[in-house]
RNA sequence: GGGCGAAUAGCUCAGUUGGGAGAGCGCCUGCCUUACAAGCAGGAUGUCGGGGGUUCAAGUCCCUCUUCGCCCACCA
C-alpha cells in the first residue's frame, strides 16, 4: 500500500470547501431516483431574508443536516428542501430604515420602485444566506430552492386565499384589531408580545348631567377618554345601582354619555365603574356591542390625535395627548388619585412599538374549523413532538383559537387577490388578473392594496414548495414530510398552522415528527441579541473552528427540549475533536507503506480486534437509537467516546504492538484491521463530522473495501451507514478487556501516585484469584500490558510471595507486585492502602446492608440480587487481600 | 391567574424504562513516550435546591416549599 500522507497539522480550511463542492458535484443532495422506498424529508424553515443567518440558524441547521446525512446513508431516498421568507414586516423595516438614512420615504419612492428595491436587498441577504448554509455544510438539495414570493410560491398563495374564500373561512369585516402605528399596519394577536410595563392608574370623576354628584372611573389610559362612549358598572353593584341609566357628562369634552350596566365589570377592581372606549379597546368594543354604544376612533394610523377629538389634542401623540389631558383634569378638578400600576402592554414584534388596538376593516381566516382538524391530528398520533411536552403549547392554542388577521397595510408581499368595483360595490375574489380578464372589459377595478400576512405563506410551506397546486411527482412522492425541526416560538405562528393548512389541502398533517430545539443561549444564560452584543456568527465559528466543530458542538450540547448555552470557546470541543481524528488517521496512514492489505475475510481476529468490534457494534446501535429519538447529545457522546476513548486510546495503541514488531504478516493483519475498523467508523461520524470523514475517506486507499460487505462510495456522503452485527457482539471479550484495562491502570496509576517516569520500566508478578474468568485472556495478553503499563519484565505467579519488597495494586480478580519498592516511601504507600481500604468498606457496607435489608432479597429482581451479592464477594475479596497488603508493608 | 422548564463537581451541563453519581472546561501531579502538548498518564472535588411521601431501593416517581427563567391570559 502507498503511503498517503496527511499535513503535519490539522486545519479545516484545506479541504472543507472542496468537499462541500464534491458533494455538490456528487448530485448525492439530490434525493435518489429509486421511488419504491420510504423518503425522509425535511423543509427548511425558511430564514427571513432580512438578515443572515445567526447561531439559532447555526443549530436547527446543524440539526436537519445530521438527521438528513444519517437517513441518506442509511439508504431512503432523501430530501432537504431549502428556501428563504420575504418576511413581509421585518423586511419592510429594514428597507424603510435604509431609505430613511438617505434621506427620503416609501411613498416619496412609490410602490413599484420600493418593491423593487426590497427585492435588490432580498437578493443580497438571499446570497449570504445560502453562502452560510454552505458554510455550515448543510447538505440540502438547491435544485429545489424556493422562495416565499417566488411565482410558484405566489400562485399558491393566492389559490389558498381563494380556495378558503370560496369555503367560507375567509371574510372581511370592520373590527379592533392590534395595530403598530410605527409599522402602519394590522397584525395578528400572535405578533403581539405582553410585557409587564410600570405604568400609573388615574382616577377620574365624571359629574352626573343631571344634578351634583359624580362617578369615578379608573384607567390606565386616560387620553383614551377621548374616545369613551359610555360607563359601565356591574348590575349587583348596590353602589351604583341608583345611577344606571343615568347619563355623565365625559370632561374635556361636550359629549354626554350612559351608565350602563355590564357583567364584564369587576366590583373589586379600581372604583368598580370602567369608562368605555369602544374603539380602543376589545373590552369595551365588545360592552359597546352590547350596549349599542357608538364608537369613537380618536387616532390616525399614525397614532396621533385625530379630529374626532377636541381640537387642543389633534395632532399630539398617545404620549402627549396622555400628559396633556391628565394636566387638564387635574386643573379642571376632575383627577381625584394618581397612583402607580404595573401591568401587561402590547408591543409589535418586530419593532417593539406600543400595540394600539384599533379599529379597521381588515382580512381574516375563521380558524375554528381548522384548529379542530389540527387537535384530531394530534389526537390520533398523525403527529409527534420531541419533547412531548409541547404538545401542551400546541393544544393549548388551538383550544383557544382565535380568528387569525391576514391583512397588512405594507407594499412587501402577496397583494390581496381581491379587486373592488366602487361603482358597483362589487368584490371580486380572483385566482387570476380580473383586469386582464375580457368579462370585466371597461369596469374600473381597484386591487386591494394590503398584502398577505408573511405566515400565510408560510403555512403552506411544506406542499408550495413541492409544486402544489400543481400536482407535481414531488408532491405525489414527497409529501407529507417526514420531520421539522424548529424552535418552539414559532409553535403557533408556524408549526400549528401548517399543519392545519396541510390537512385542510392536503388531507395530511405536513409531518410526522416536530422536533423543537432549545434556544441557542450566551454562556450566562441569556437570550442571544443584537442588542447585548452576545450573538455569534456561525461564519466566524467556521472560520475559527471548523464546520465540524460548529455543528459538532451544537449537537453534543444539545440535550433534547434544553437551551443550549454556548460561547466561542465552546467549540473547542469539536475541533479538538477533529484533530484527534485528524491526527489518529495520520498515524494509521503513516504505517502503510510497505503494507500489503489482508482482505478481510481472511484476516483472523485477535481479542483485542474483537473487543474494538464489540464496542464499534454497541456503538452503532447507540447512534441508531438516539437518532430514532433525535438524541442528538446521545449520539455525538456516542461517537465521541468510541473514537476517542476507545479506537484511539486503546485500540490504536495496542496497535503498536504490532506495528512496531518484526512480523510482517501481523503488520500486515493489524494494518488491514485498523484501514477496516476506521472505514467504518468514519461512515459512523459522518452525519456528526462530515466534512472530515469525507476528506479522511478519500485519502484511504482505493482498494480497500469495507469489513462490513458494503460496497466503496465515490463518495462518503452516499455510502452505507454502518449496522448492527449480532456476531459482533462479545460480552465475555469485552468483560475480559475491562478487567485488562483495569489491571494496566492500576498499575500506571502507581506509577503516577509514585512518580514513576514512562520511561523507567518496572517489572511485575500477576497473581490471579483462583475462579478469575479473564485469567486466560490477560495470561494471553502479556506483551500488551507489559507496553501499555511500562512494565519490564511480566511473570504470572500462583502465590503471595512476590509481595514482598513490592508495591500491590489490587483489582478483582487479581493483585498486580511491582517491583518498585526501593523507589518509594512506606508511609505514603500504607496511605494509600488505607484509603483504598476505606473506599472498599464504604461499598462493601452499603452492599450488605441492602442484601441485609427487609425486602430486598424478596422482592428485588433476582439479577439484581446476584449483582449485589457479586459484588459483595469482590469488594470483600479485594479488602481482605488489601489487608494483608497493608499488613505486609507495616511488618516490614 | 393558569401552564411549562431549570436547580447535580469551581464553571457550563449530561444522566433513556427507579438498582453502587458522569462529561467538557478549569484545578493538581508527572510526561515534548517517533499520530496528536488542540496531546498522553494519573488525581482531587458532589448532604444530586429544602422538606415530606411511595418503594426492598429515589438524582430518577408523587406531594410541598424556595429561587431563577419562559409561555399563555380582556381585569380597566
């Protein structure tokens, strides 16, 4: 065999992006055309074009990378759909925030050319965007790209807005709705964050219009008295039984308004009376209806007092208004207390202005039929969530569902597909142009000018960008999807809905399993933001540690439903971790030369390579069962502890036994060996470390072929994932190699406690317990230990006597003399017995006392009875022989 | 006002059916042993938040309390 060779020092620069364009070239992103088996699929959820991508991207990406890798090798037909979101608000804001720095506005742009330029930036970000995918090396299949306002993804849209308009659950109508005066437009009740606000409660009295006497009110905002149309107070309220009916005169203004009665009102709350303000708040909007009250809007979309109110007021913001009315009713001696209040304020999710409740006439999806469809779905298992106990979150909503606001005042996205005849008063609720259209020849259409709520998109995300409502082979193969992973705050913005949305076109929920990821979190704890400068750029991460370190690290921290509290230093992990690979499989290539390969069925198995066999065996089915159950920690501690702990630490340098021997053919057998067993276990790393193991493939020689009976890939990415073999598996090996490695750490641990340097050779006499069932295996094993422990000359012995004038270290089932007792000093090494001593008589009574106890015999699985009773003949074993240890030493 | 999560080694966190407490980093000791000092070998460190209960057996199940965090909710 040649001797490939591998740089000196490890950098992930020299080959990550020539793997990454080999894979691309591979066509191994593309699903394989072979239909007759199950597909896995994933959709990518959308990134928003606003921005690039930041370290949650960094995770949910790794995340469907590793989920779509293992099920690739694992031979399905699979598929990553990438694509972006216009993200119609977020967008929107970022382009006006442009404008505004040079100077100029939307509307002195106008429609078409701000539209244009939005979609200038949407292709800027949309090429870092898949630059960091890249990056990252996800492997999803580009050919298959898709944008929300692409024109497929448009004609979906506007089929949906029709098709749901045609059966009833899209209406129109005049109502309160949350409005972002900075913003400018609707949102729904889901864009709209609570936050607890210290702010102050006013009361305020308003005198009877007919005679003396008052009511007093309390509000929290009392500008909006602007706009009252009524007072409310609860009907058993002796307090102000007397004054139902009666009418106040509202301060500050000419307005005379009732005393009404309402059971909505809280006799504990506040003076027990509550001014009504039909157009400003849902409450009153809904007393208002009730009790037929008018409804006085008082601001402009803006936010600003509009001429609804009196005069002095126009044009003064929410802030303003609210200084300037509080001074008057105070000067006019209608504020009777000013006291401090905290409570829940609305603010816009994307801009974090004040949410005003306002009225307009806006677009709305009826949700109830859907969310009932969404819960029967859950009901019957159709759906799964990782962790459960989301499924809290996700029932909880549709349980509560309200109707859904899908109109926005904002020029970025998919124009409403409704057109009005004003003369007619006509509403034309069109899949097509109706102006291009020769039966509406010489009537004066108006398209309506709002767009689409960005989730009304991207709820039918999972079947638009397989080409529905076109009925496309990859929709008919594809759908529904097999997974999402997401984060749990998009839940109801996006995970219910699609699956609603699923069912109502599609007559399946989008997906079987909804993995929600934690929050990708600052080593403290807090939420990454711009804003506290703790975010990190999955860019930099690459740069600094590698691909593999990003999405190794992520993985491995990634204990399923917790955050993930990382900081840059974090990735060390993973790209320590790619060195050692690094560095093992340099050395494995450096002993080729001169080898010639045993194929593997002729090469006879030592138990040493039976042991490494066993642990790769359990190693594989650890991954396939925390895969099974998106563990992802579970599996990267899987792989990480084989390769490194055991592959690399004990395998590897057991190795050198042979390496370093004369034996051609034993070089020969354990070189093969070695070429097998890292073969297989790079196609084990390679969902985890895939740029890597891809780059160390490559480099194996060409001939050789796979222990496993699978067949060589041109490309990692596309070969076999490794499986379980029960003939593989070797308890009583692997019970025999633990008690080999036990009895080499005792003795380097002597070494250490004694200082012993490597160098320095001791010899040793083994003496095994009469029923030791690992006596052969170690007896077989001599010249193994002897290199791993240092040991100079090794004998096995059938009685005490080499104690003598020796340093014992103690196992179970043997006691290993070394021959160092002229290097030490006594009273340390009877120390050390006696700690020894100590540690066994702690177990040892916490054993018996269990096999003592009550019940335990009884009613303890009988396995579990054994082990105990197991252990206490070992623990006693090893203490007694500990004893006359310590005897010796003091004797002498 | 409901619901959920977290509390385990100095730090950040794992711990899958209940059956002798783990990792990474940090710390201490000794090693530049011809793959790797981004390394090797060894070591120290825990009333598993408090209290109660179930059980032969609890970090793990139940109740309760405390402290953080998140989500939902129309109390002006």
């Amino acid at each position: 065999m040649k001797a490939a060779e591998l740089a000196k020092t490890f950098d992930h620069h020299d080959f990550e992006d020539r793997v990454y364009e080999a894979w691309r070239a591979s066509g191994g992103f593309r699903p394989d055309e072979d239909g007759s088996r199950d597909p896995f699929v994933i959709v990518i959820p959308p990134p928003n074009v606003t921005g690039v991508l930041h370290m949650g991207h960094g995770l949910n990406n790794s995340l469907q990378d590793i989920l779509i890798r293992y099920y690739r090798m694992k031979g399905r037909p699979t598929l990553w759909v990438p694509g972006t979101d216009h993200a119609g608000i977020a967008t929107q804001n970022v382009v006006e925030r442009k404008l505004r720095e040079e100077g100029t506005t939307r509307e002195e742009l106008g429609r078409d050319e701000f539209v244009e330029r939005t979609w200038k930036m949407k292709e800027e970000h949309h090429s870092v965007i898949t630059k960091q995918l890249e990056k990252i090396g996800a492997s999803c299949d580009w050919s298959r790209e898709r944008f929300t306002l692409d024109d497929g993804l448009s004609r979906a849209v506007r089929e949906v807005f029709v098709a749901l308009y045609e059966r009833n659950l899209v209406y129109r109508g005049e109502y309160l709705v949350n409005w972002c005066t900075s913003c400018g437009t609707a949102l729904s009740d889901d864009e709209v964050e609570h936050r607890e606000v210290n702010g102050q409660i006013w009361r305020v009295r308003y005198p009877l219009v007919d005679g003396p006497g008052s009511i007093e009110v309390a509000t929290t905002r009392p500008e909006t008295m602007l706009g009252d149309t009524g007072v409310a107070v609860h009907p058993a309220d002796e307090r102000y039984a007397h004054l139902v009916g009666a009418r106040v005169r509202l301060p500050l203004t000419d307005r005379e308004i009732p005393i009404v009665e309402d059971s909505f009102v809280d006799r504990e709350f506040g003076t027990g009376a509550v001014k009504i303000t039909p157009a400003h708040d849902p409450n009153d909007w809904a007393m208002g209806e009730r009790h037929d009250l008018a409804r006085i809007n008082v601001l402009t979309a803006a936010g600003l007092i509009n001429e609804n109110a009196p005069e002095k007021y126009r044009g003064m913001t929410v802030k303003e208004a609210r200084k300037a009315v509080v001074a008057d009713l105070e000067s006019r001696g209608f504020l009777v207390e000013v006291k401090d209040h905290v409570h829940q304020i609305g603010h816009c999710y994307r801009c974090d202005t004040v949410i005003e409740p306002w009225q307009s006439t806006q677009w709305f999806v009826r949700m109830q039929p859907l969310a009932e469809k969404a819960l029967k779905a859950w009901e019957d298992g159709e759906i799964v969530f990782y962790p459960r106990r989301w499924e809290n979150t996700y029932t909880h909503w549709l349980r509560n569902i309200r109707d859904w606001c899908i109109s926005r005042q904002l020029w970025w996205g998919h124009r409403i597909p409704v057109w009005y005849d004003d003369e007619s008063g006509d509403v034309i609720v069109s899949r097509t142009d109706p102006t291009e259209d020769p039966a509406y020849a010489g009537r004066s259409l108006r398209q309506d000018p709002d767009v689409l709520d960005t989730w009304f998109s991207s709820w039918i995300w999972p079947f638009s960008t397989l080409g529905w409502p076109e009925q496309t082979p990859d929709l008919d193969r594809f759908y529904p999807t097999t997974a999402l992973v997401t984060g749990y705050d998009i839940i109801f913005f996006w995970v219910a809905r699609m699956v609603m949305a699923g069912i109502e076109f599609m007559g399946a929920a989008p997906f079987r399993d909804i993995y929600i990821t934690g929050l990708v979190r600052d080593i403290h704890g807090r939420k990454m933001s711009k804003s506290l400068g703790n975010g990190i750029d999955p860019l930099d991460i690459v740069d600094s540690y590698g691909a593999d370190a990003h999405k190794f690290t992520l993985a491995y921290l990634s204990a399923q439903g917790q955050d993930v509290p990382i900081e840059t230093e974090s990735f060390q992990l993973g790209s320590k971790f790619a060195n050692k690979i690094w560095n093992a499989t340099r050395y494995l290539l450096m002993n080729l030369g001169g080898r010639t390969p045993v194929p593997f069925a002729e090469v006879t198995l030592d138990n040493v390579d039976r042991w490494i066999y066993h642990r790769l065996n359990d190693t594989i089915a650890r991954m396939d069962a925390a895969m099974a159950e998106y563990r992802f920690n579970e599996a990267a501690h899987g792989v990480y502890e084989f390769f490194w702990n055991d592959f690399c630490d004990w395998y590897i340098e057991a190795s050198k036994l042979s390496l370093y021997a004369e034996d051609d053919r034993e070089k020969d057998r354990k070189m093969s060996l070695l070429l097998y067993v890292l073969e297989e276990t790079m196609r084990l790393l390679h969902p985890l470390m895939s740029f890597i193991s891809e780059e160390i493939y490559g480099q194996l020689p060409d001939t050789l072929q796979p222990a496993d009976g699978t067949r060589r890939s041109p490309v990692l990415m596309t070969a076999a994932f490794p499986r379980v073999h029960g003939e593989r598996s070797n308890e009583s090996v692997a019970a025999s190699f633990a008690s080999l490695q036990e009895l080499v750490r005792g003795v380097r641990t002597v070494r250490s406690e004694f200082a012993i340097p490597p160098v320095r050779k001791i010899d040793a006499s083994v003496r095994f317990e009469a029923d030791f069932a690992s006596a052969q295996f170690i007896r077989s094993a001599s010249n193994l230990i002897t290199m791993l422990a240092g040991i100079g000359a090794l004998e096995f012995v059938e009685d005490e006597d080499r104690r003598a004038g020796s340093i014992t270290a103690v196992g179970t089932g043997f006691e290993v003399y070394l021959d160092v007792r002229a290097l030490i000093d006594v009273d340390t090494e009877v120390s050390r017995i006696e700690r020894a001593i100590e540690k066994e008589e702690r177990l040892l009574l916490q054993s018996t006392r269990k096999l003592s106890s009550e019940g335990f015999v009884a009613k303890a699985k009988p396995e579990v009875v054994a082990r105990e009773r197991e252990r206490v003949r070992e623990t006693e074993n090893r203490l007694e022989r500990l004893r006359r240890v310590l005897d010796d030493l003091t004797r002498s």
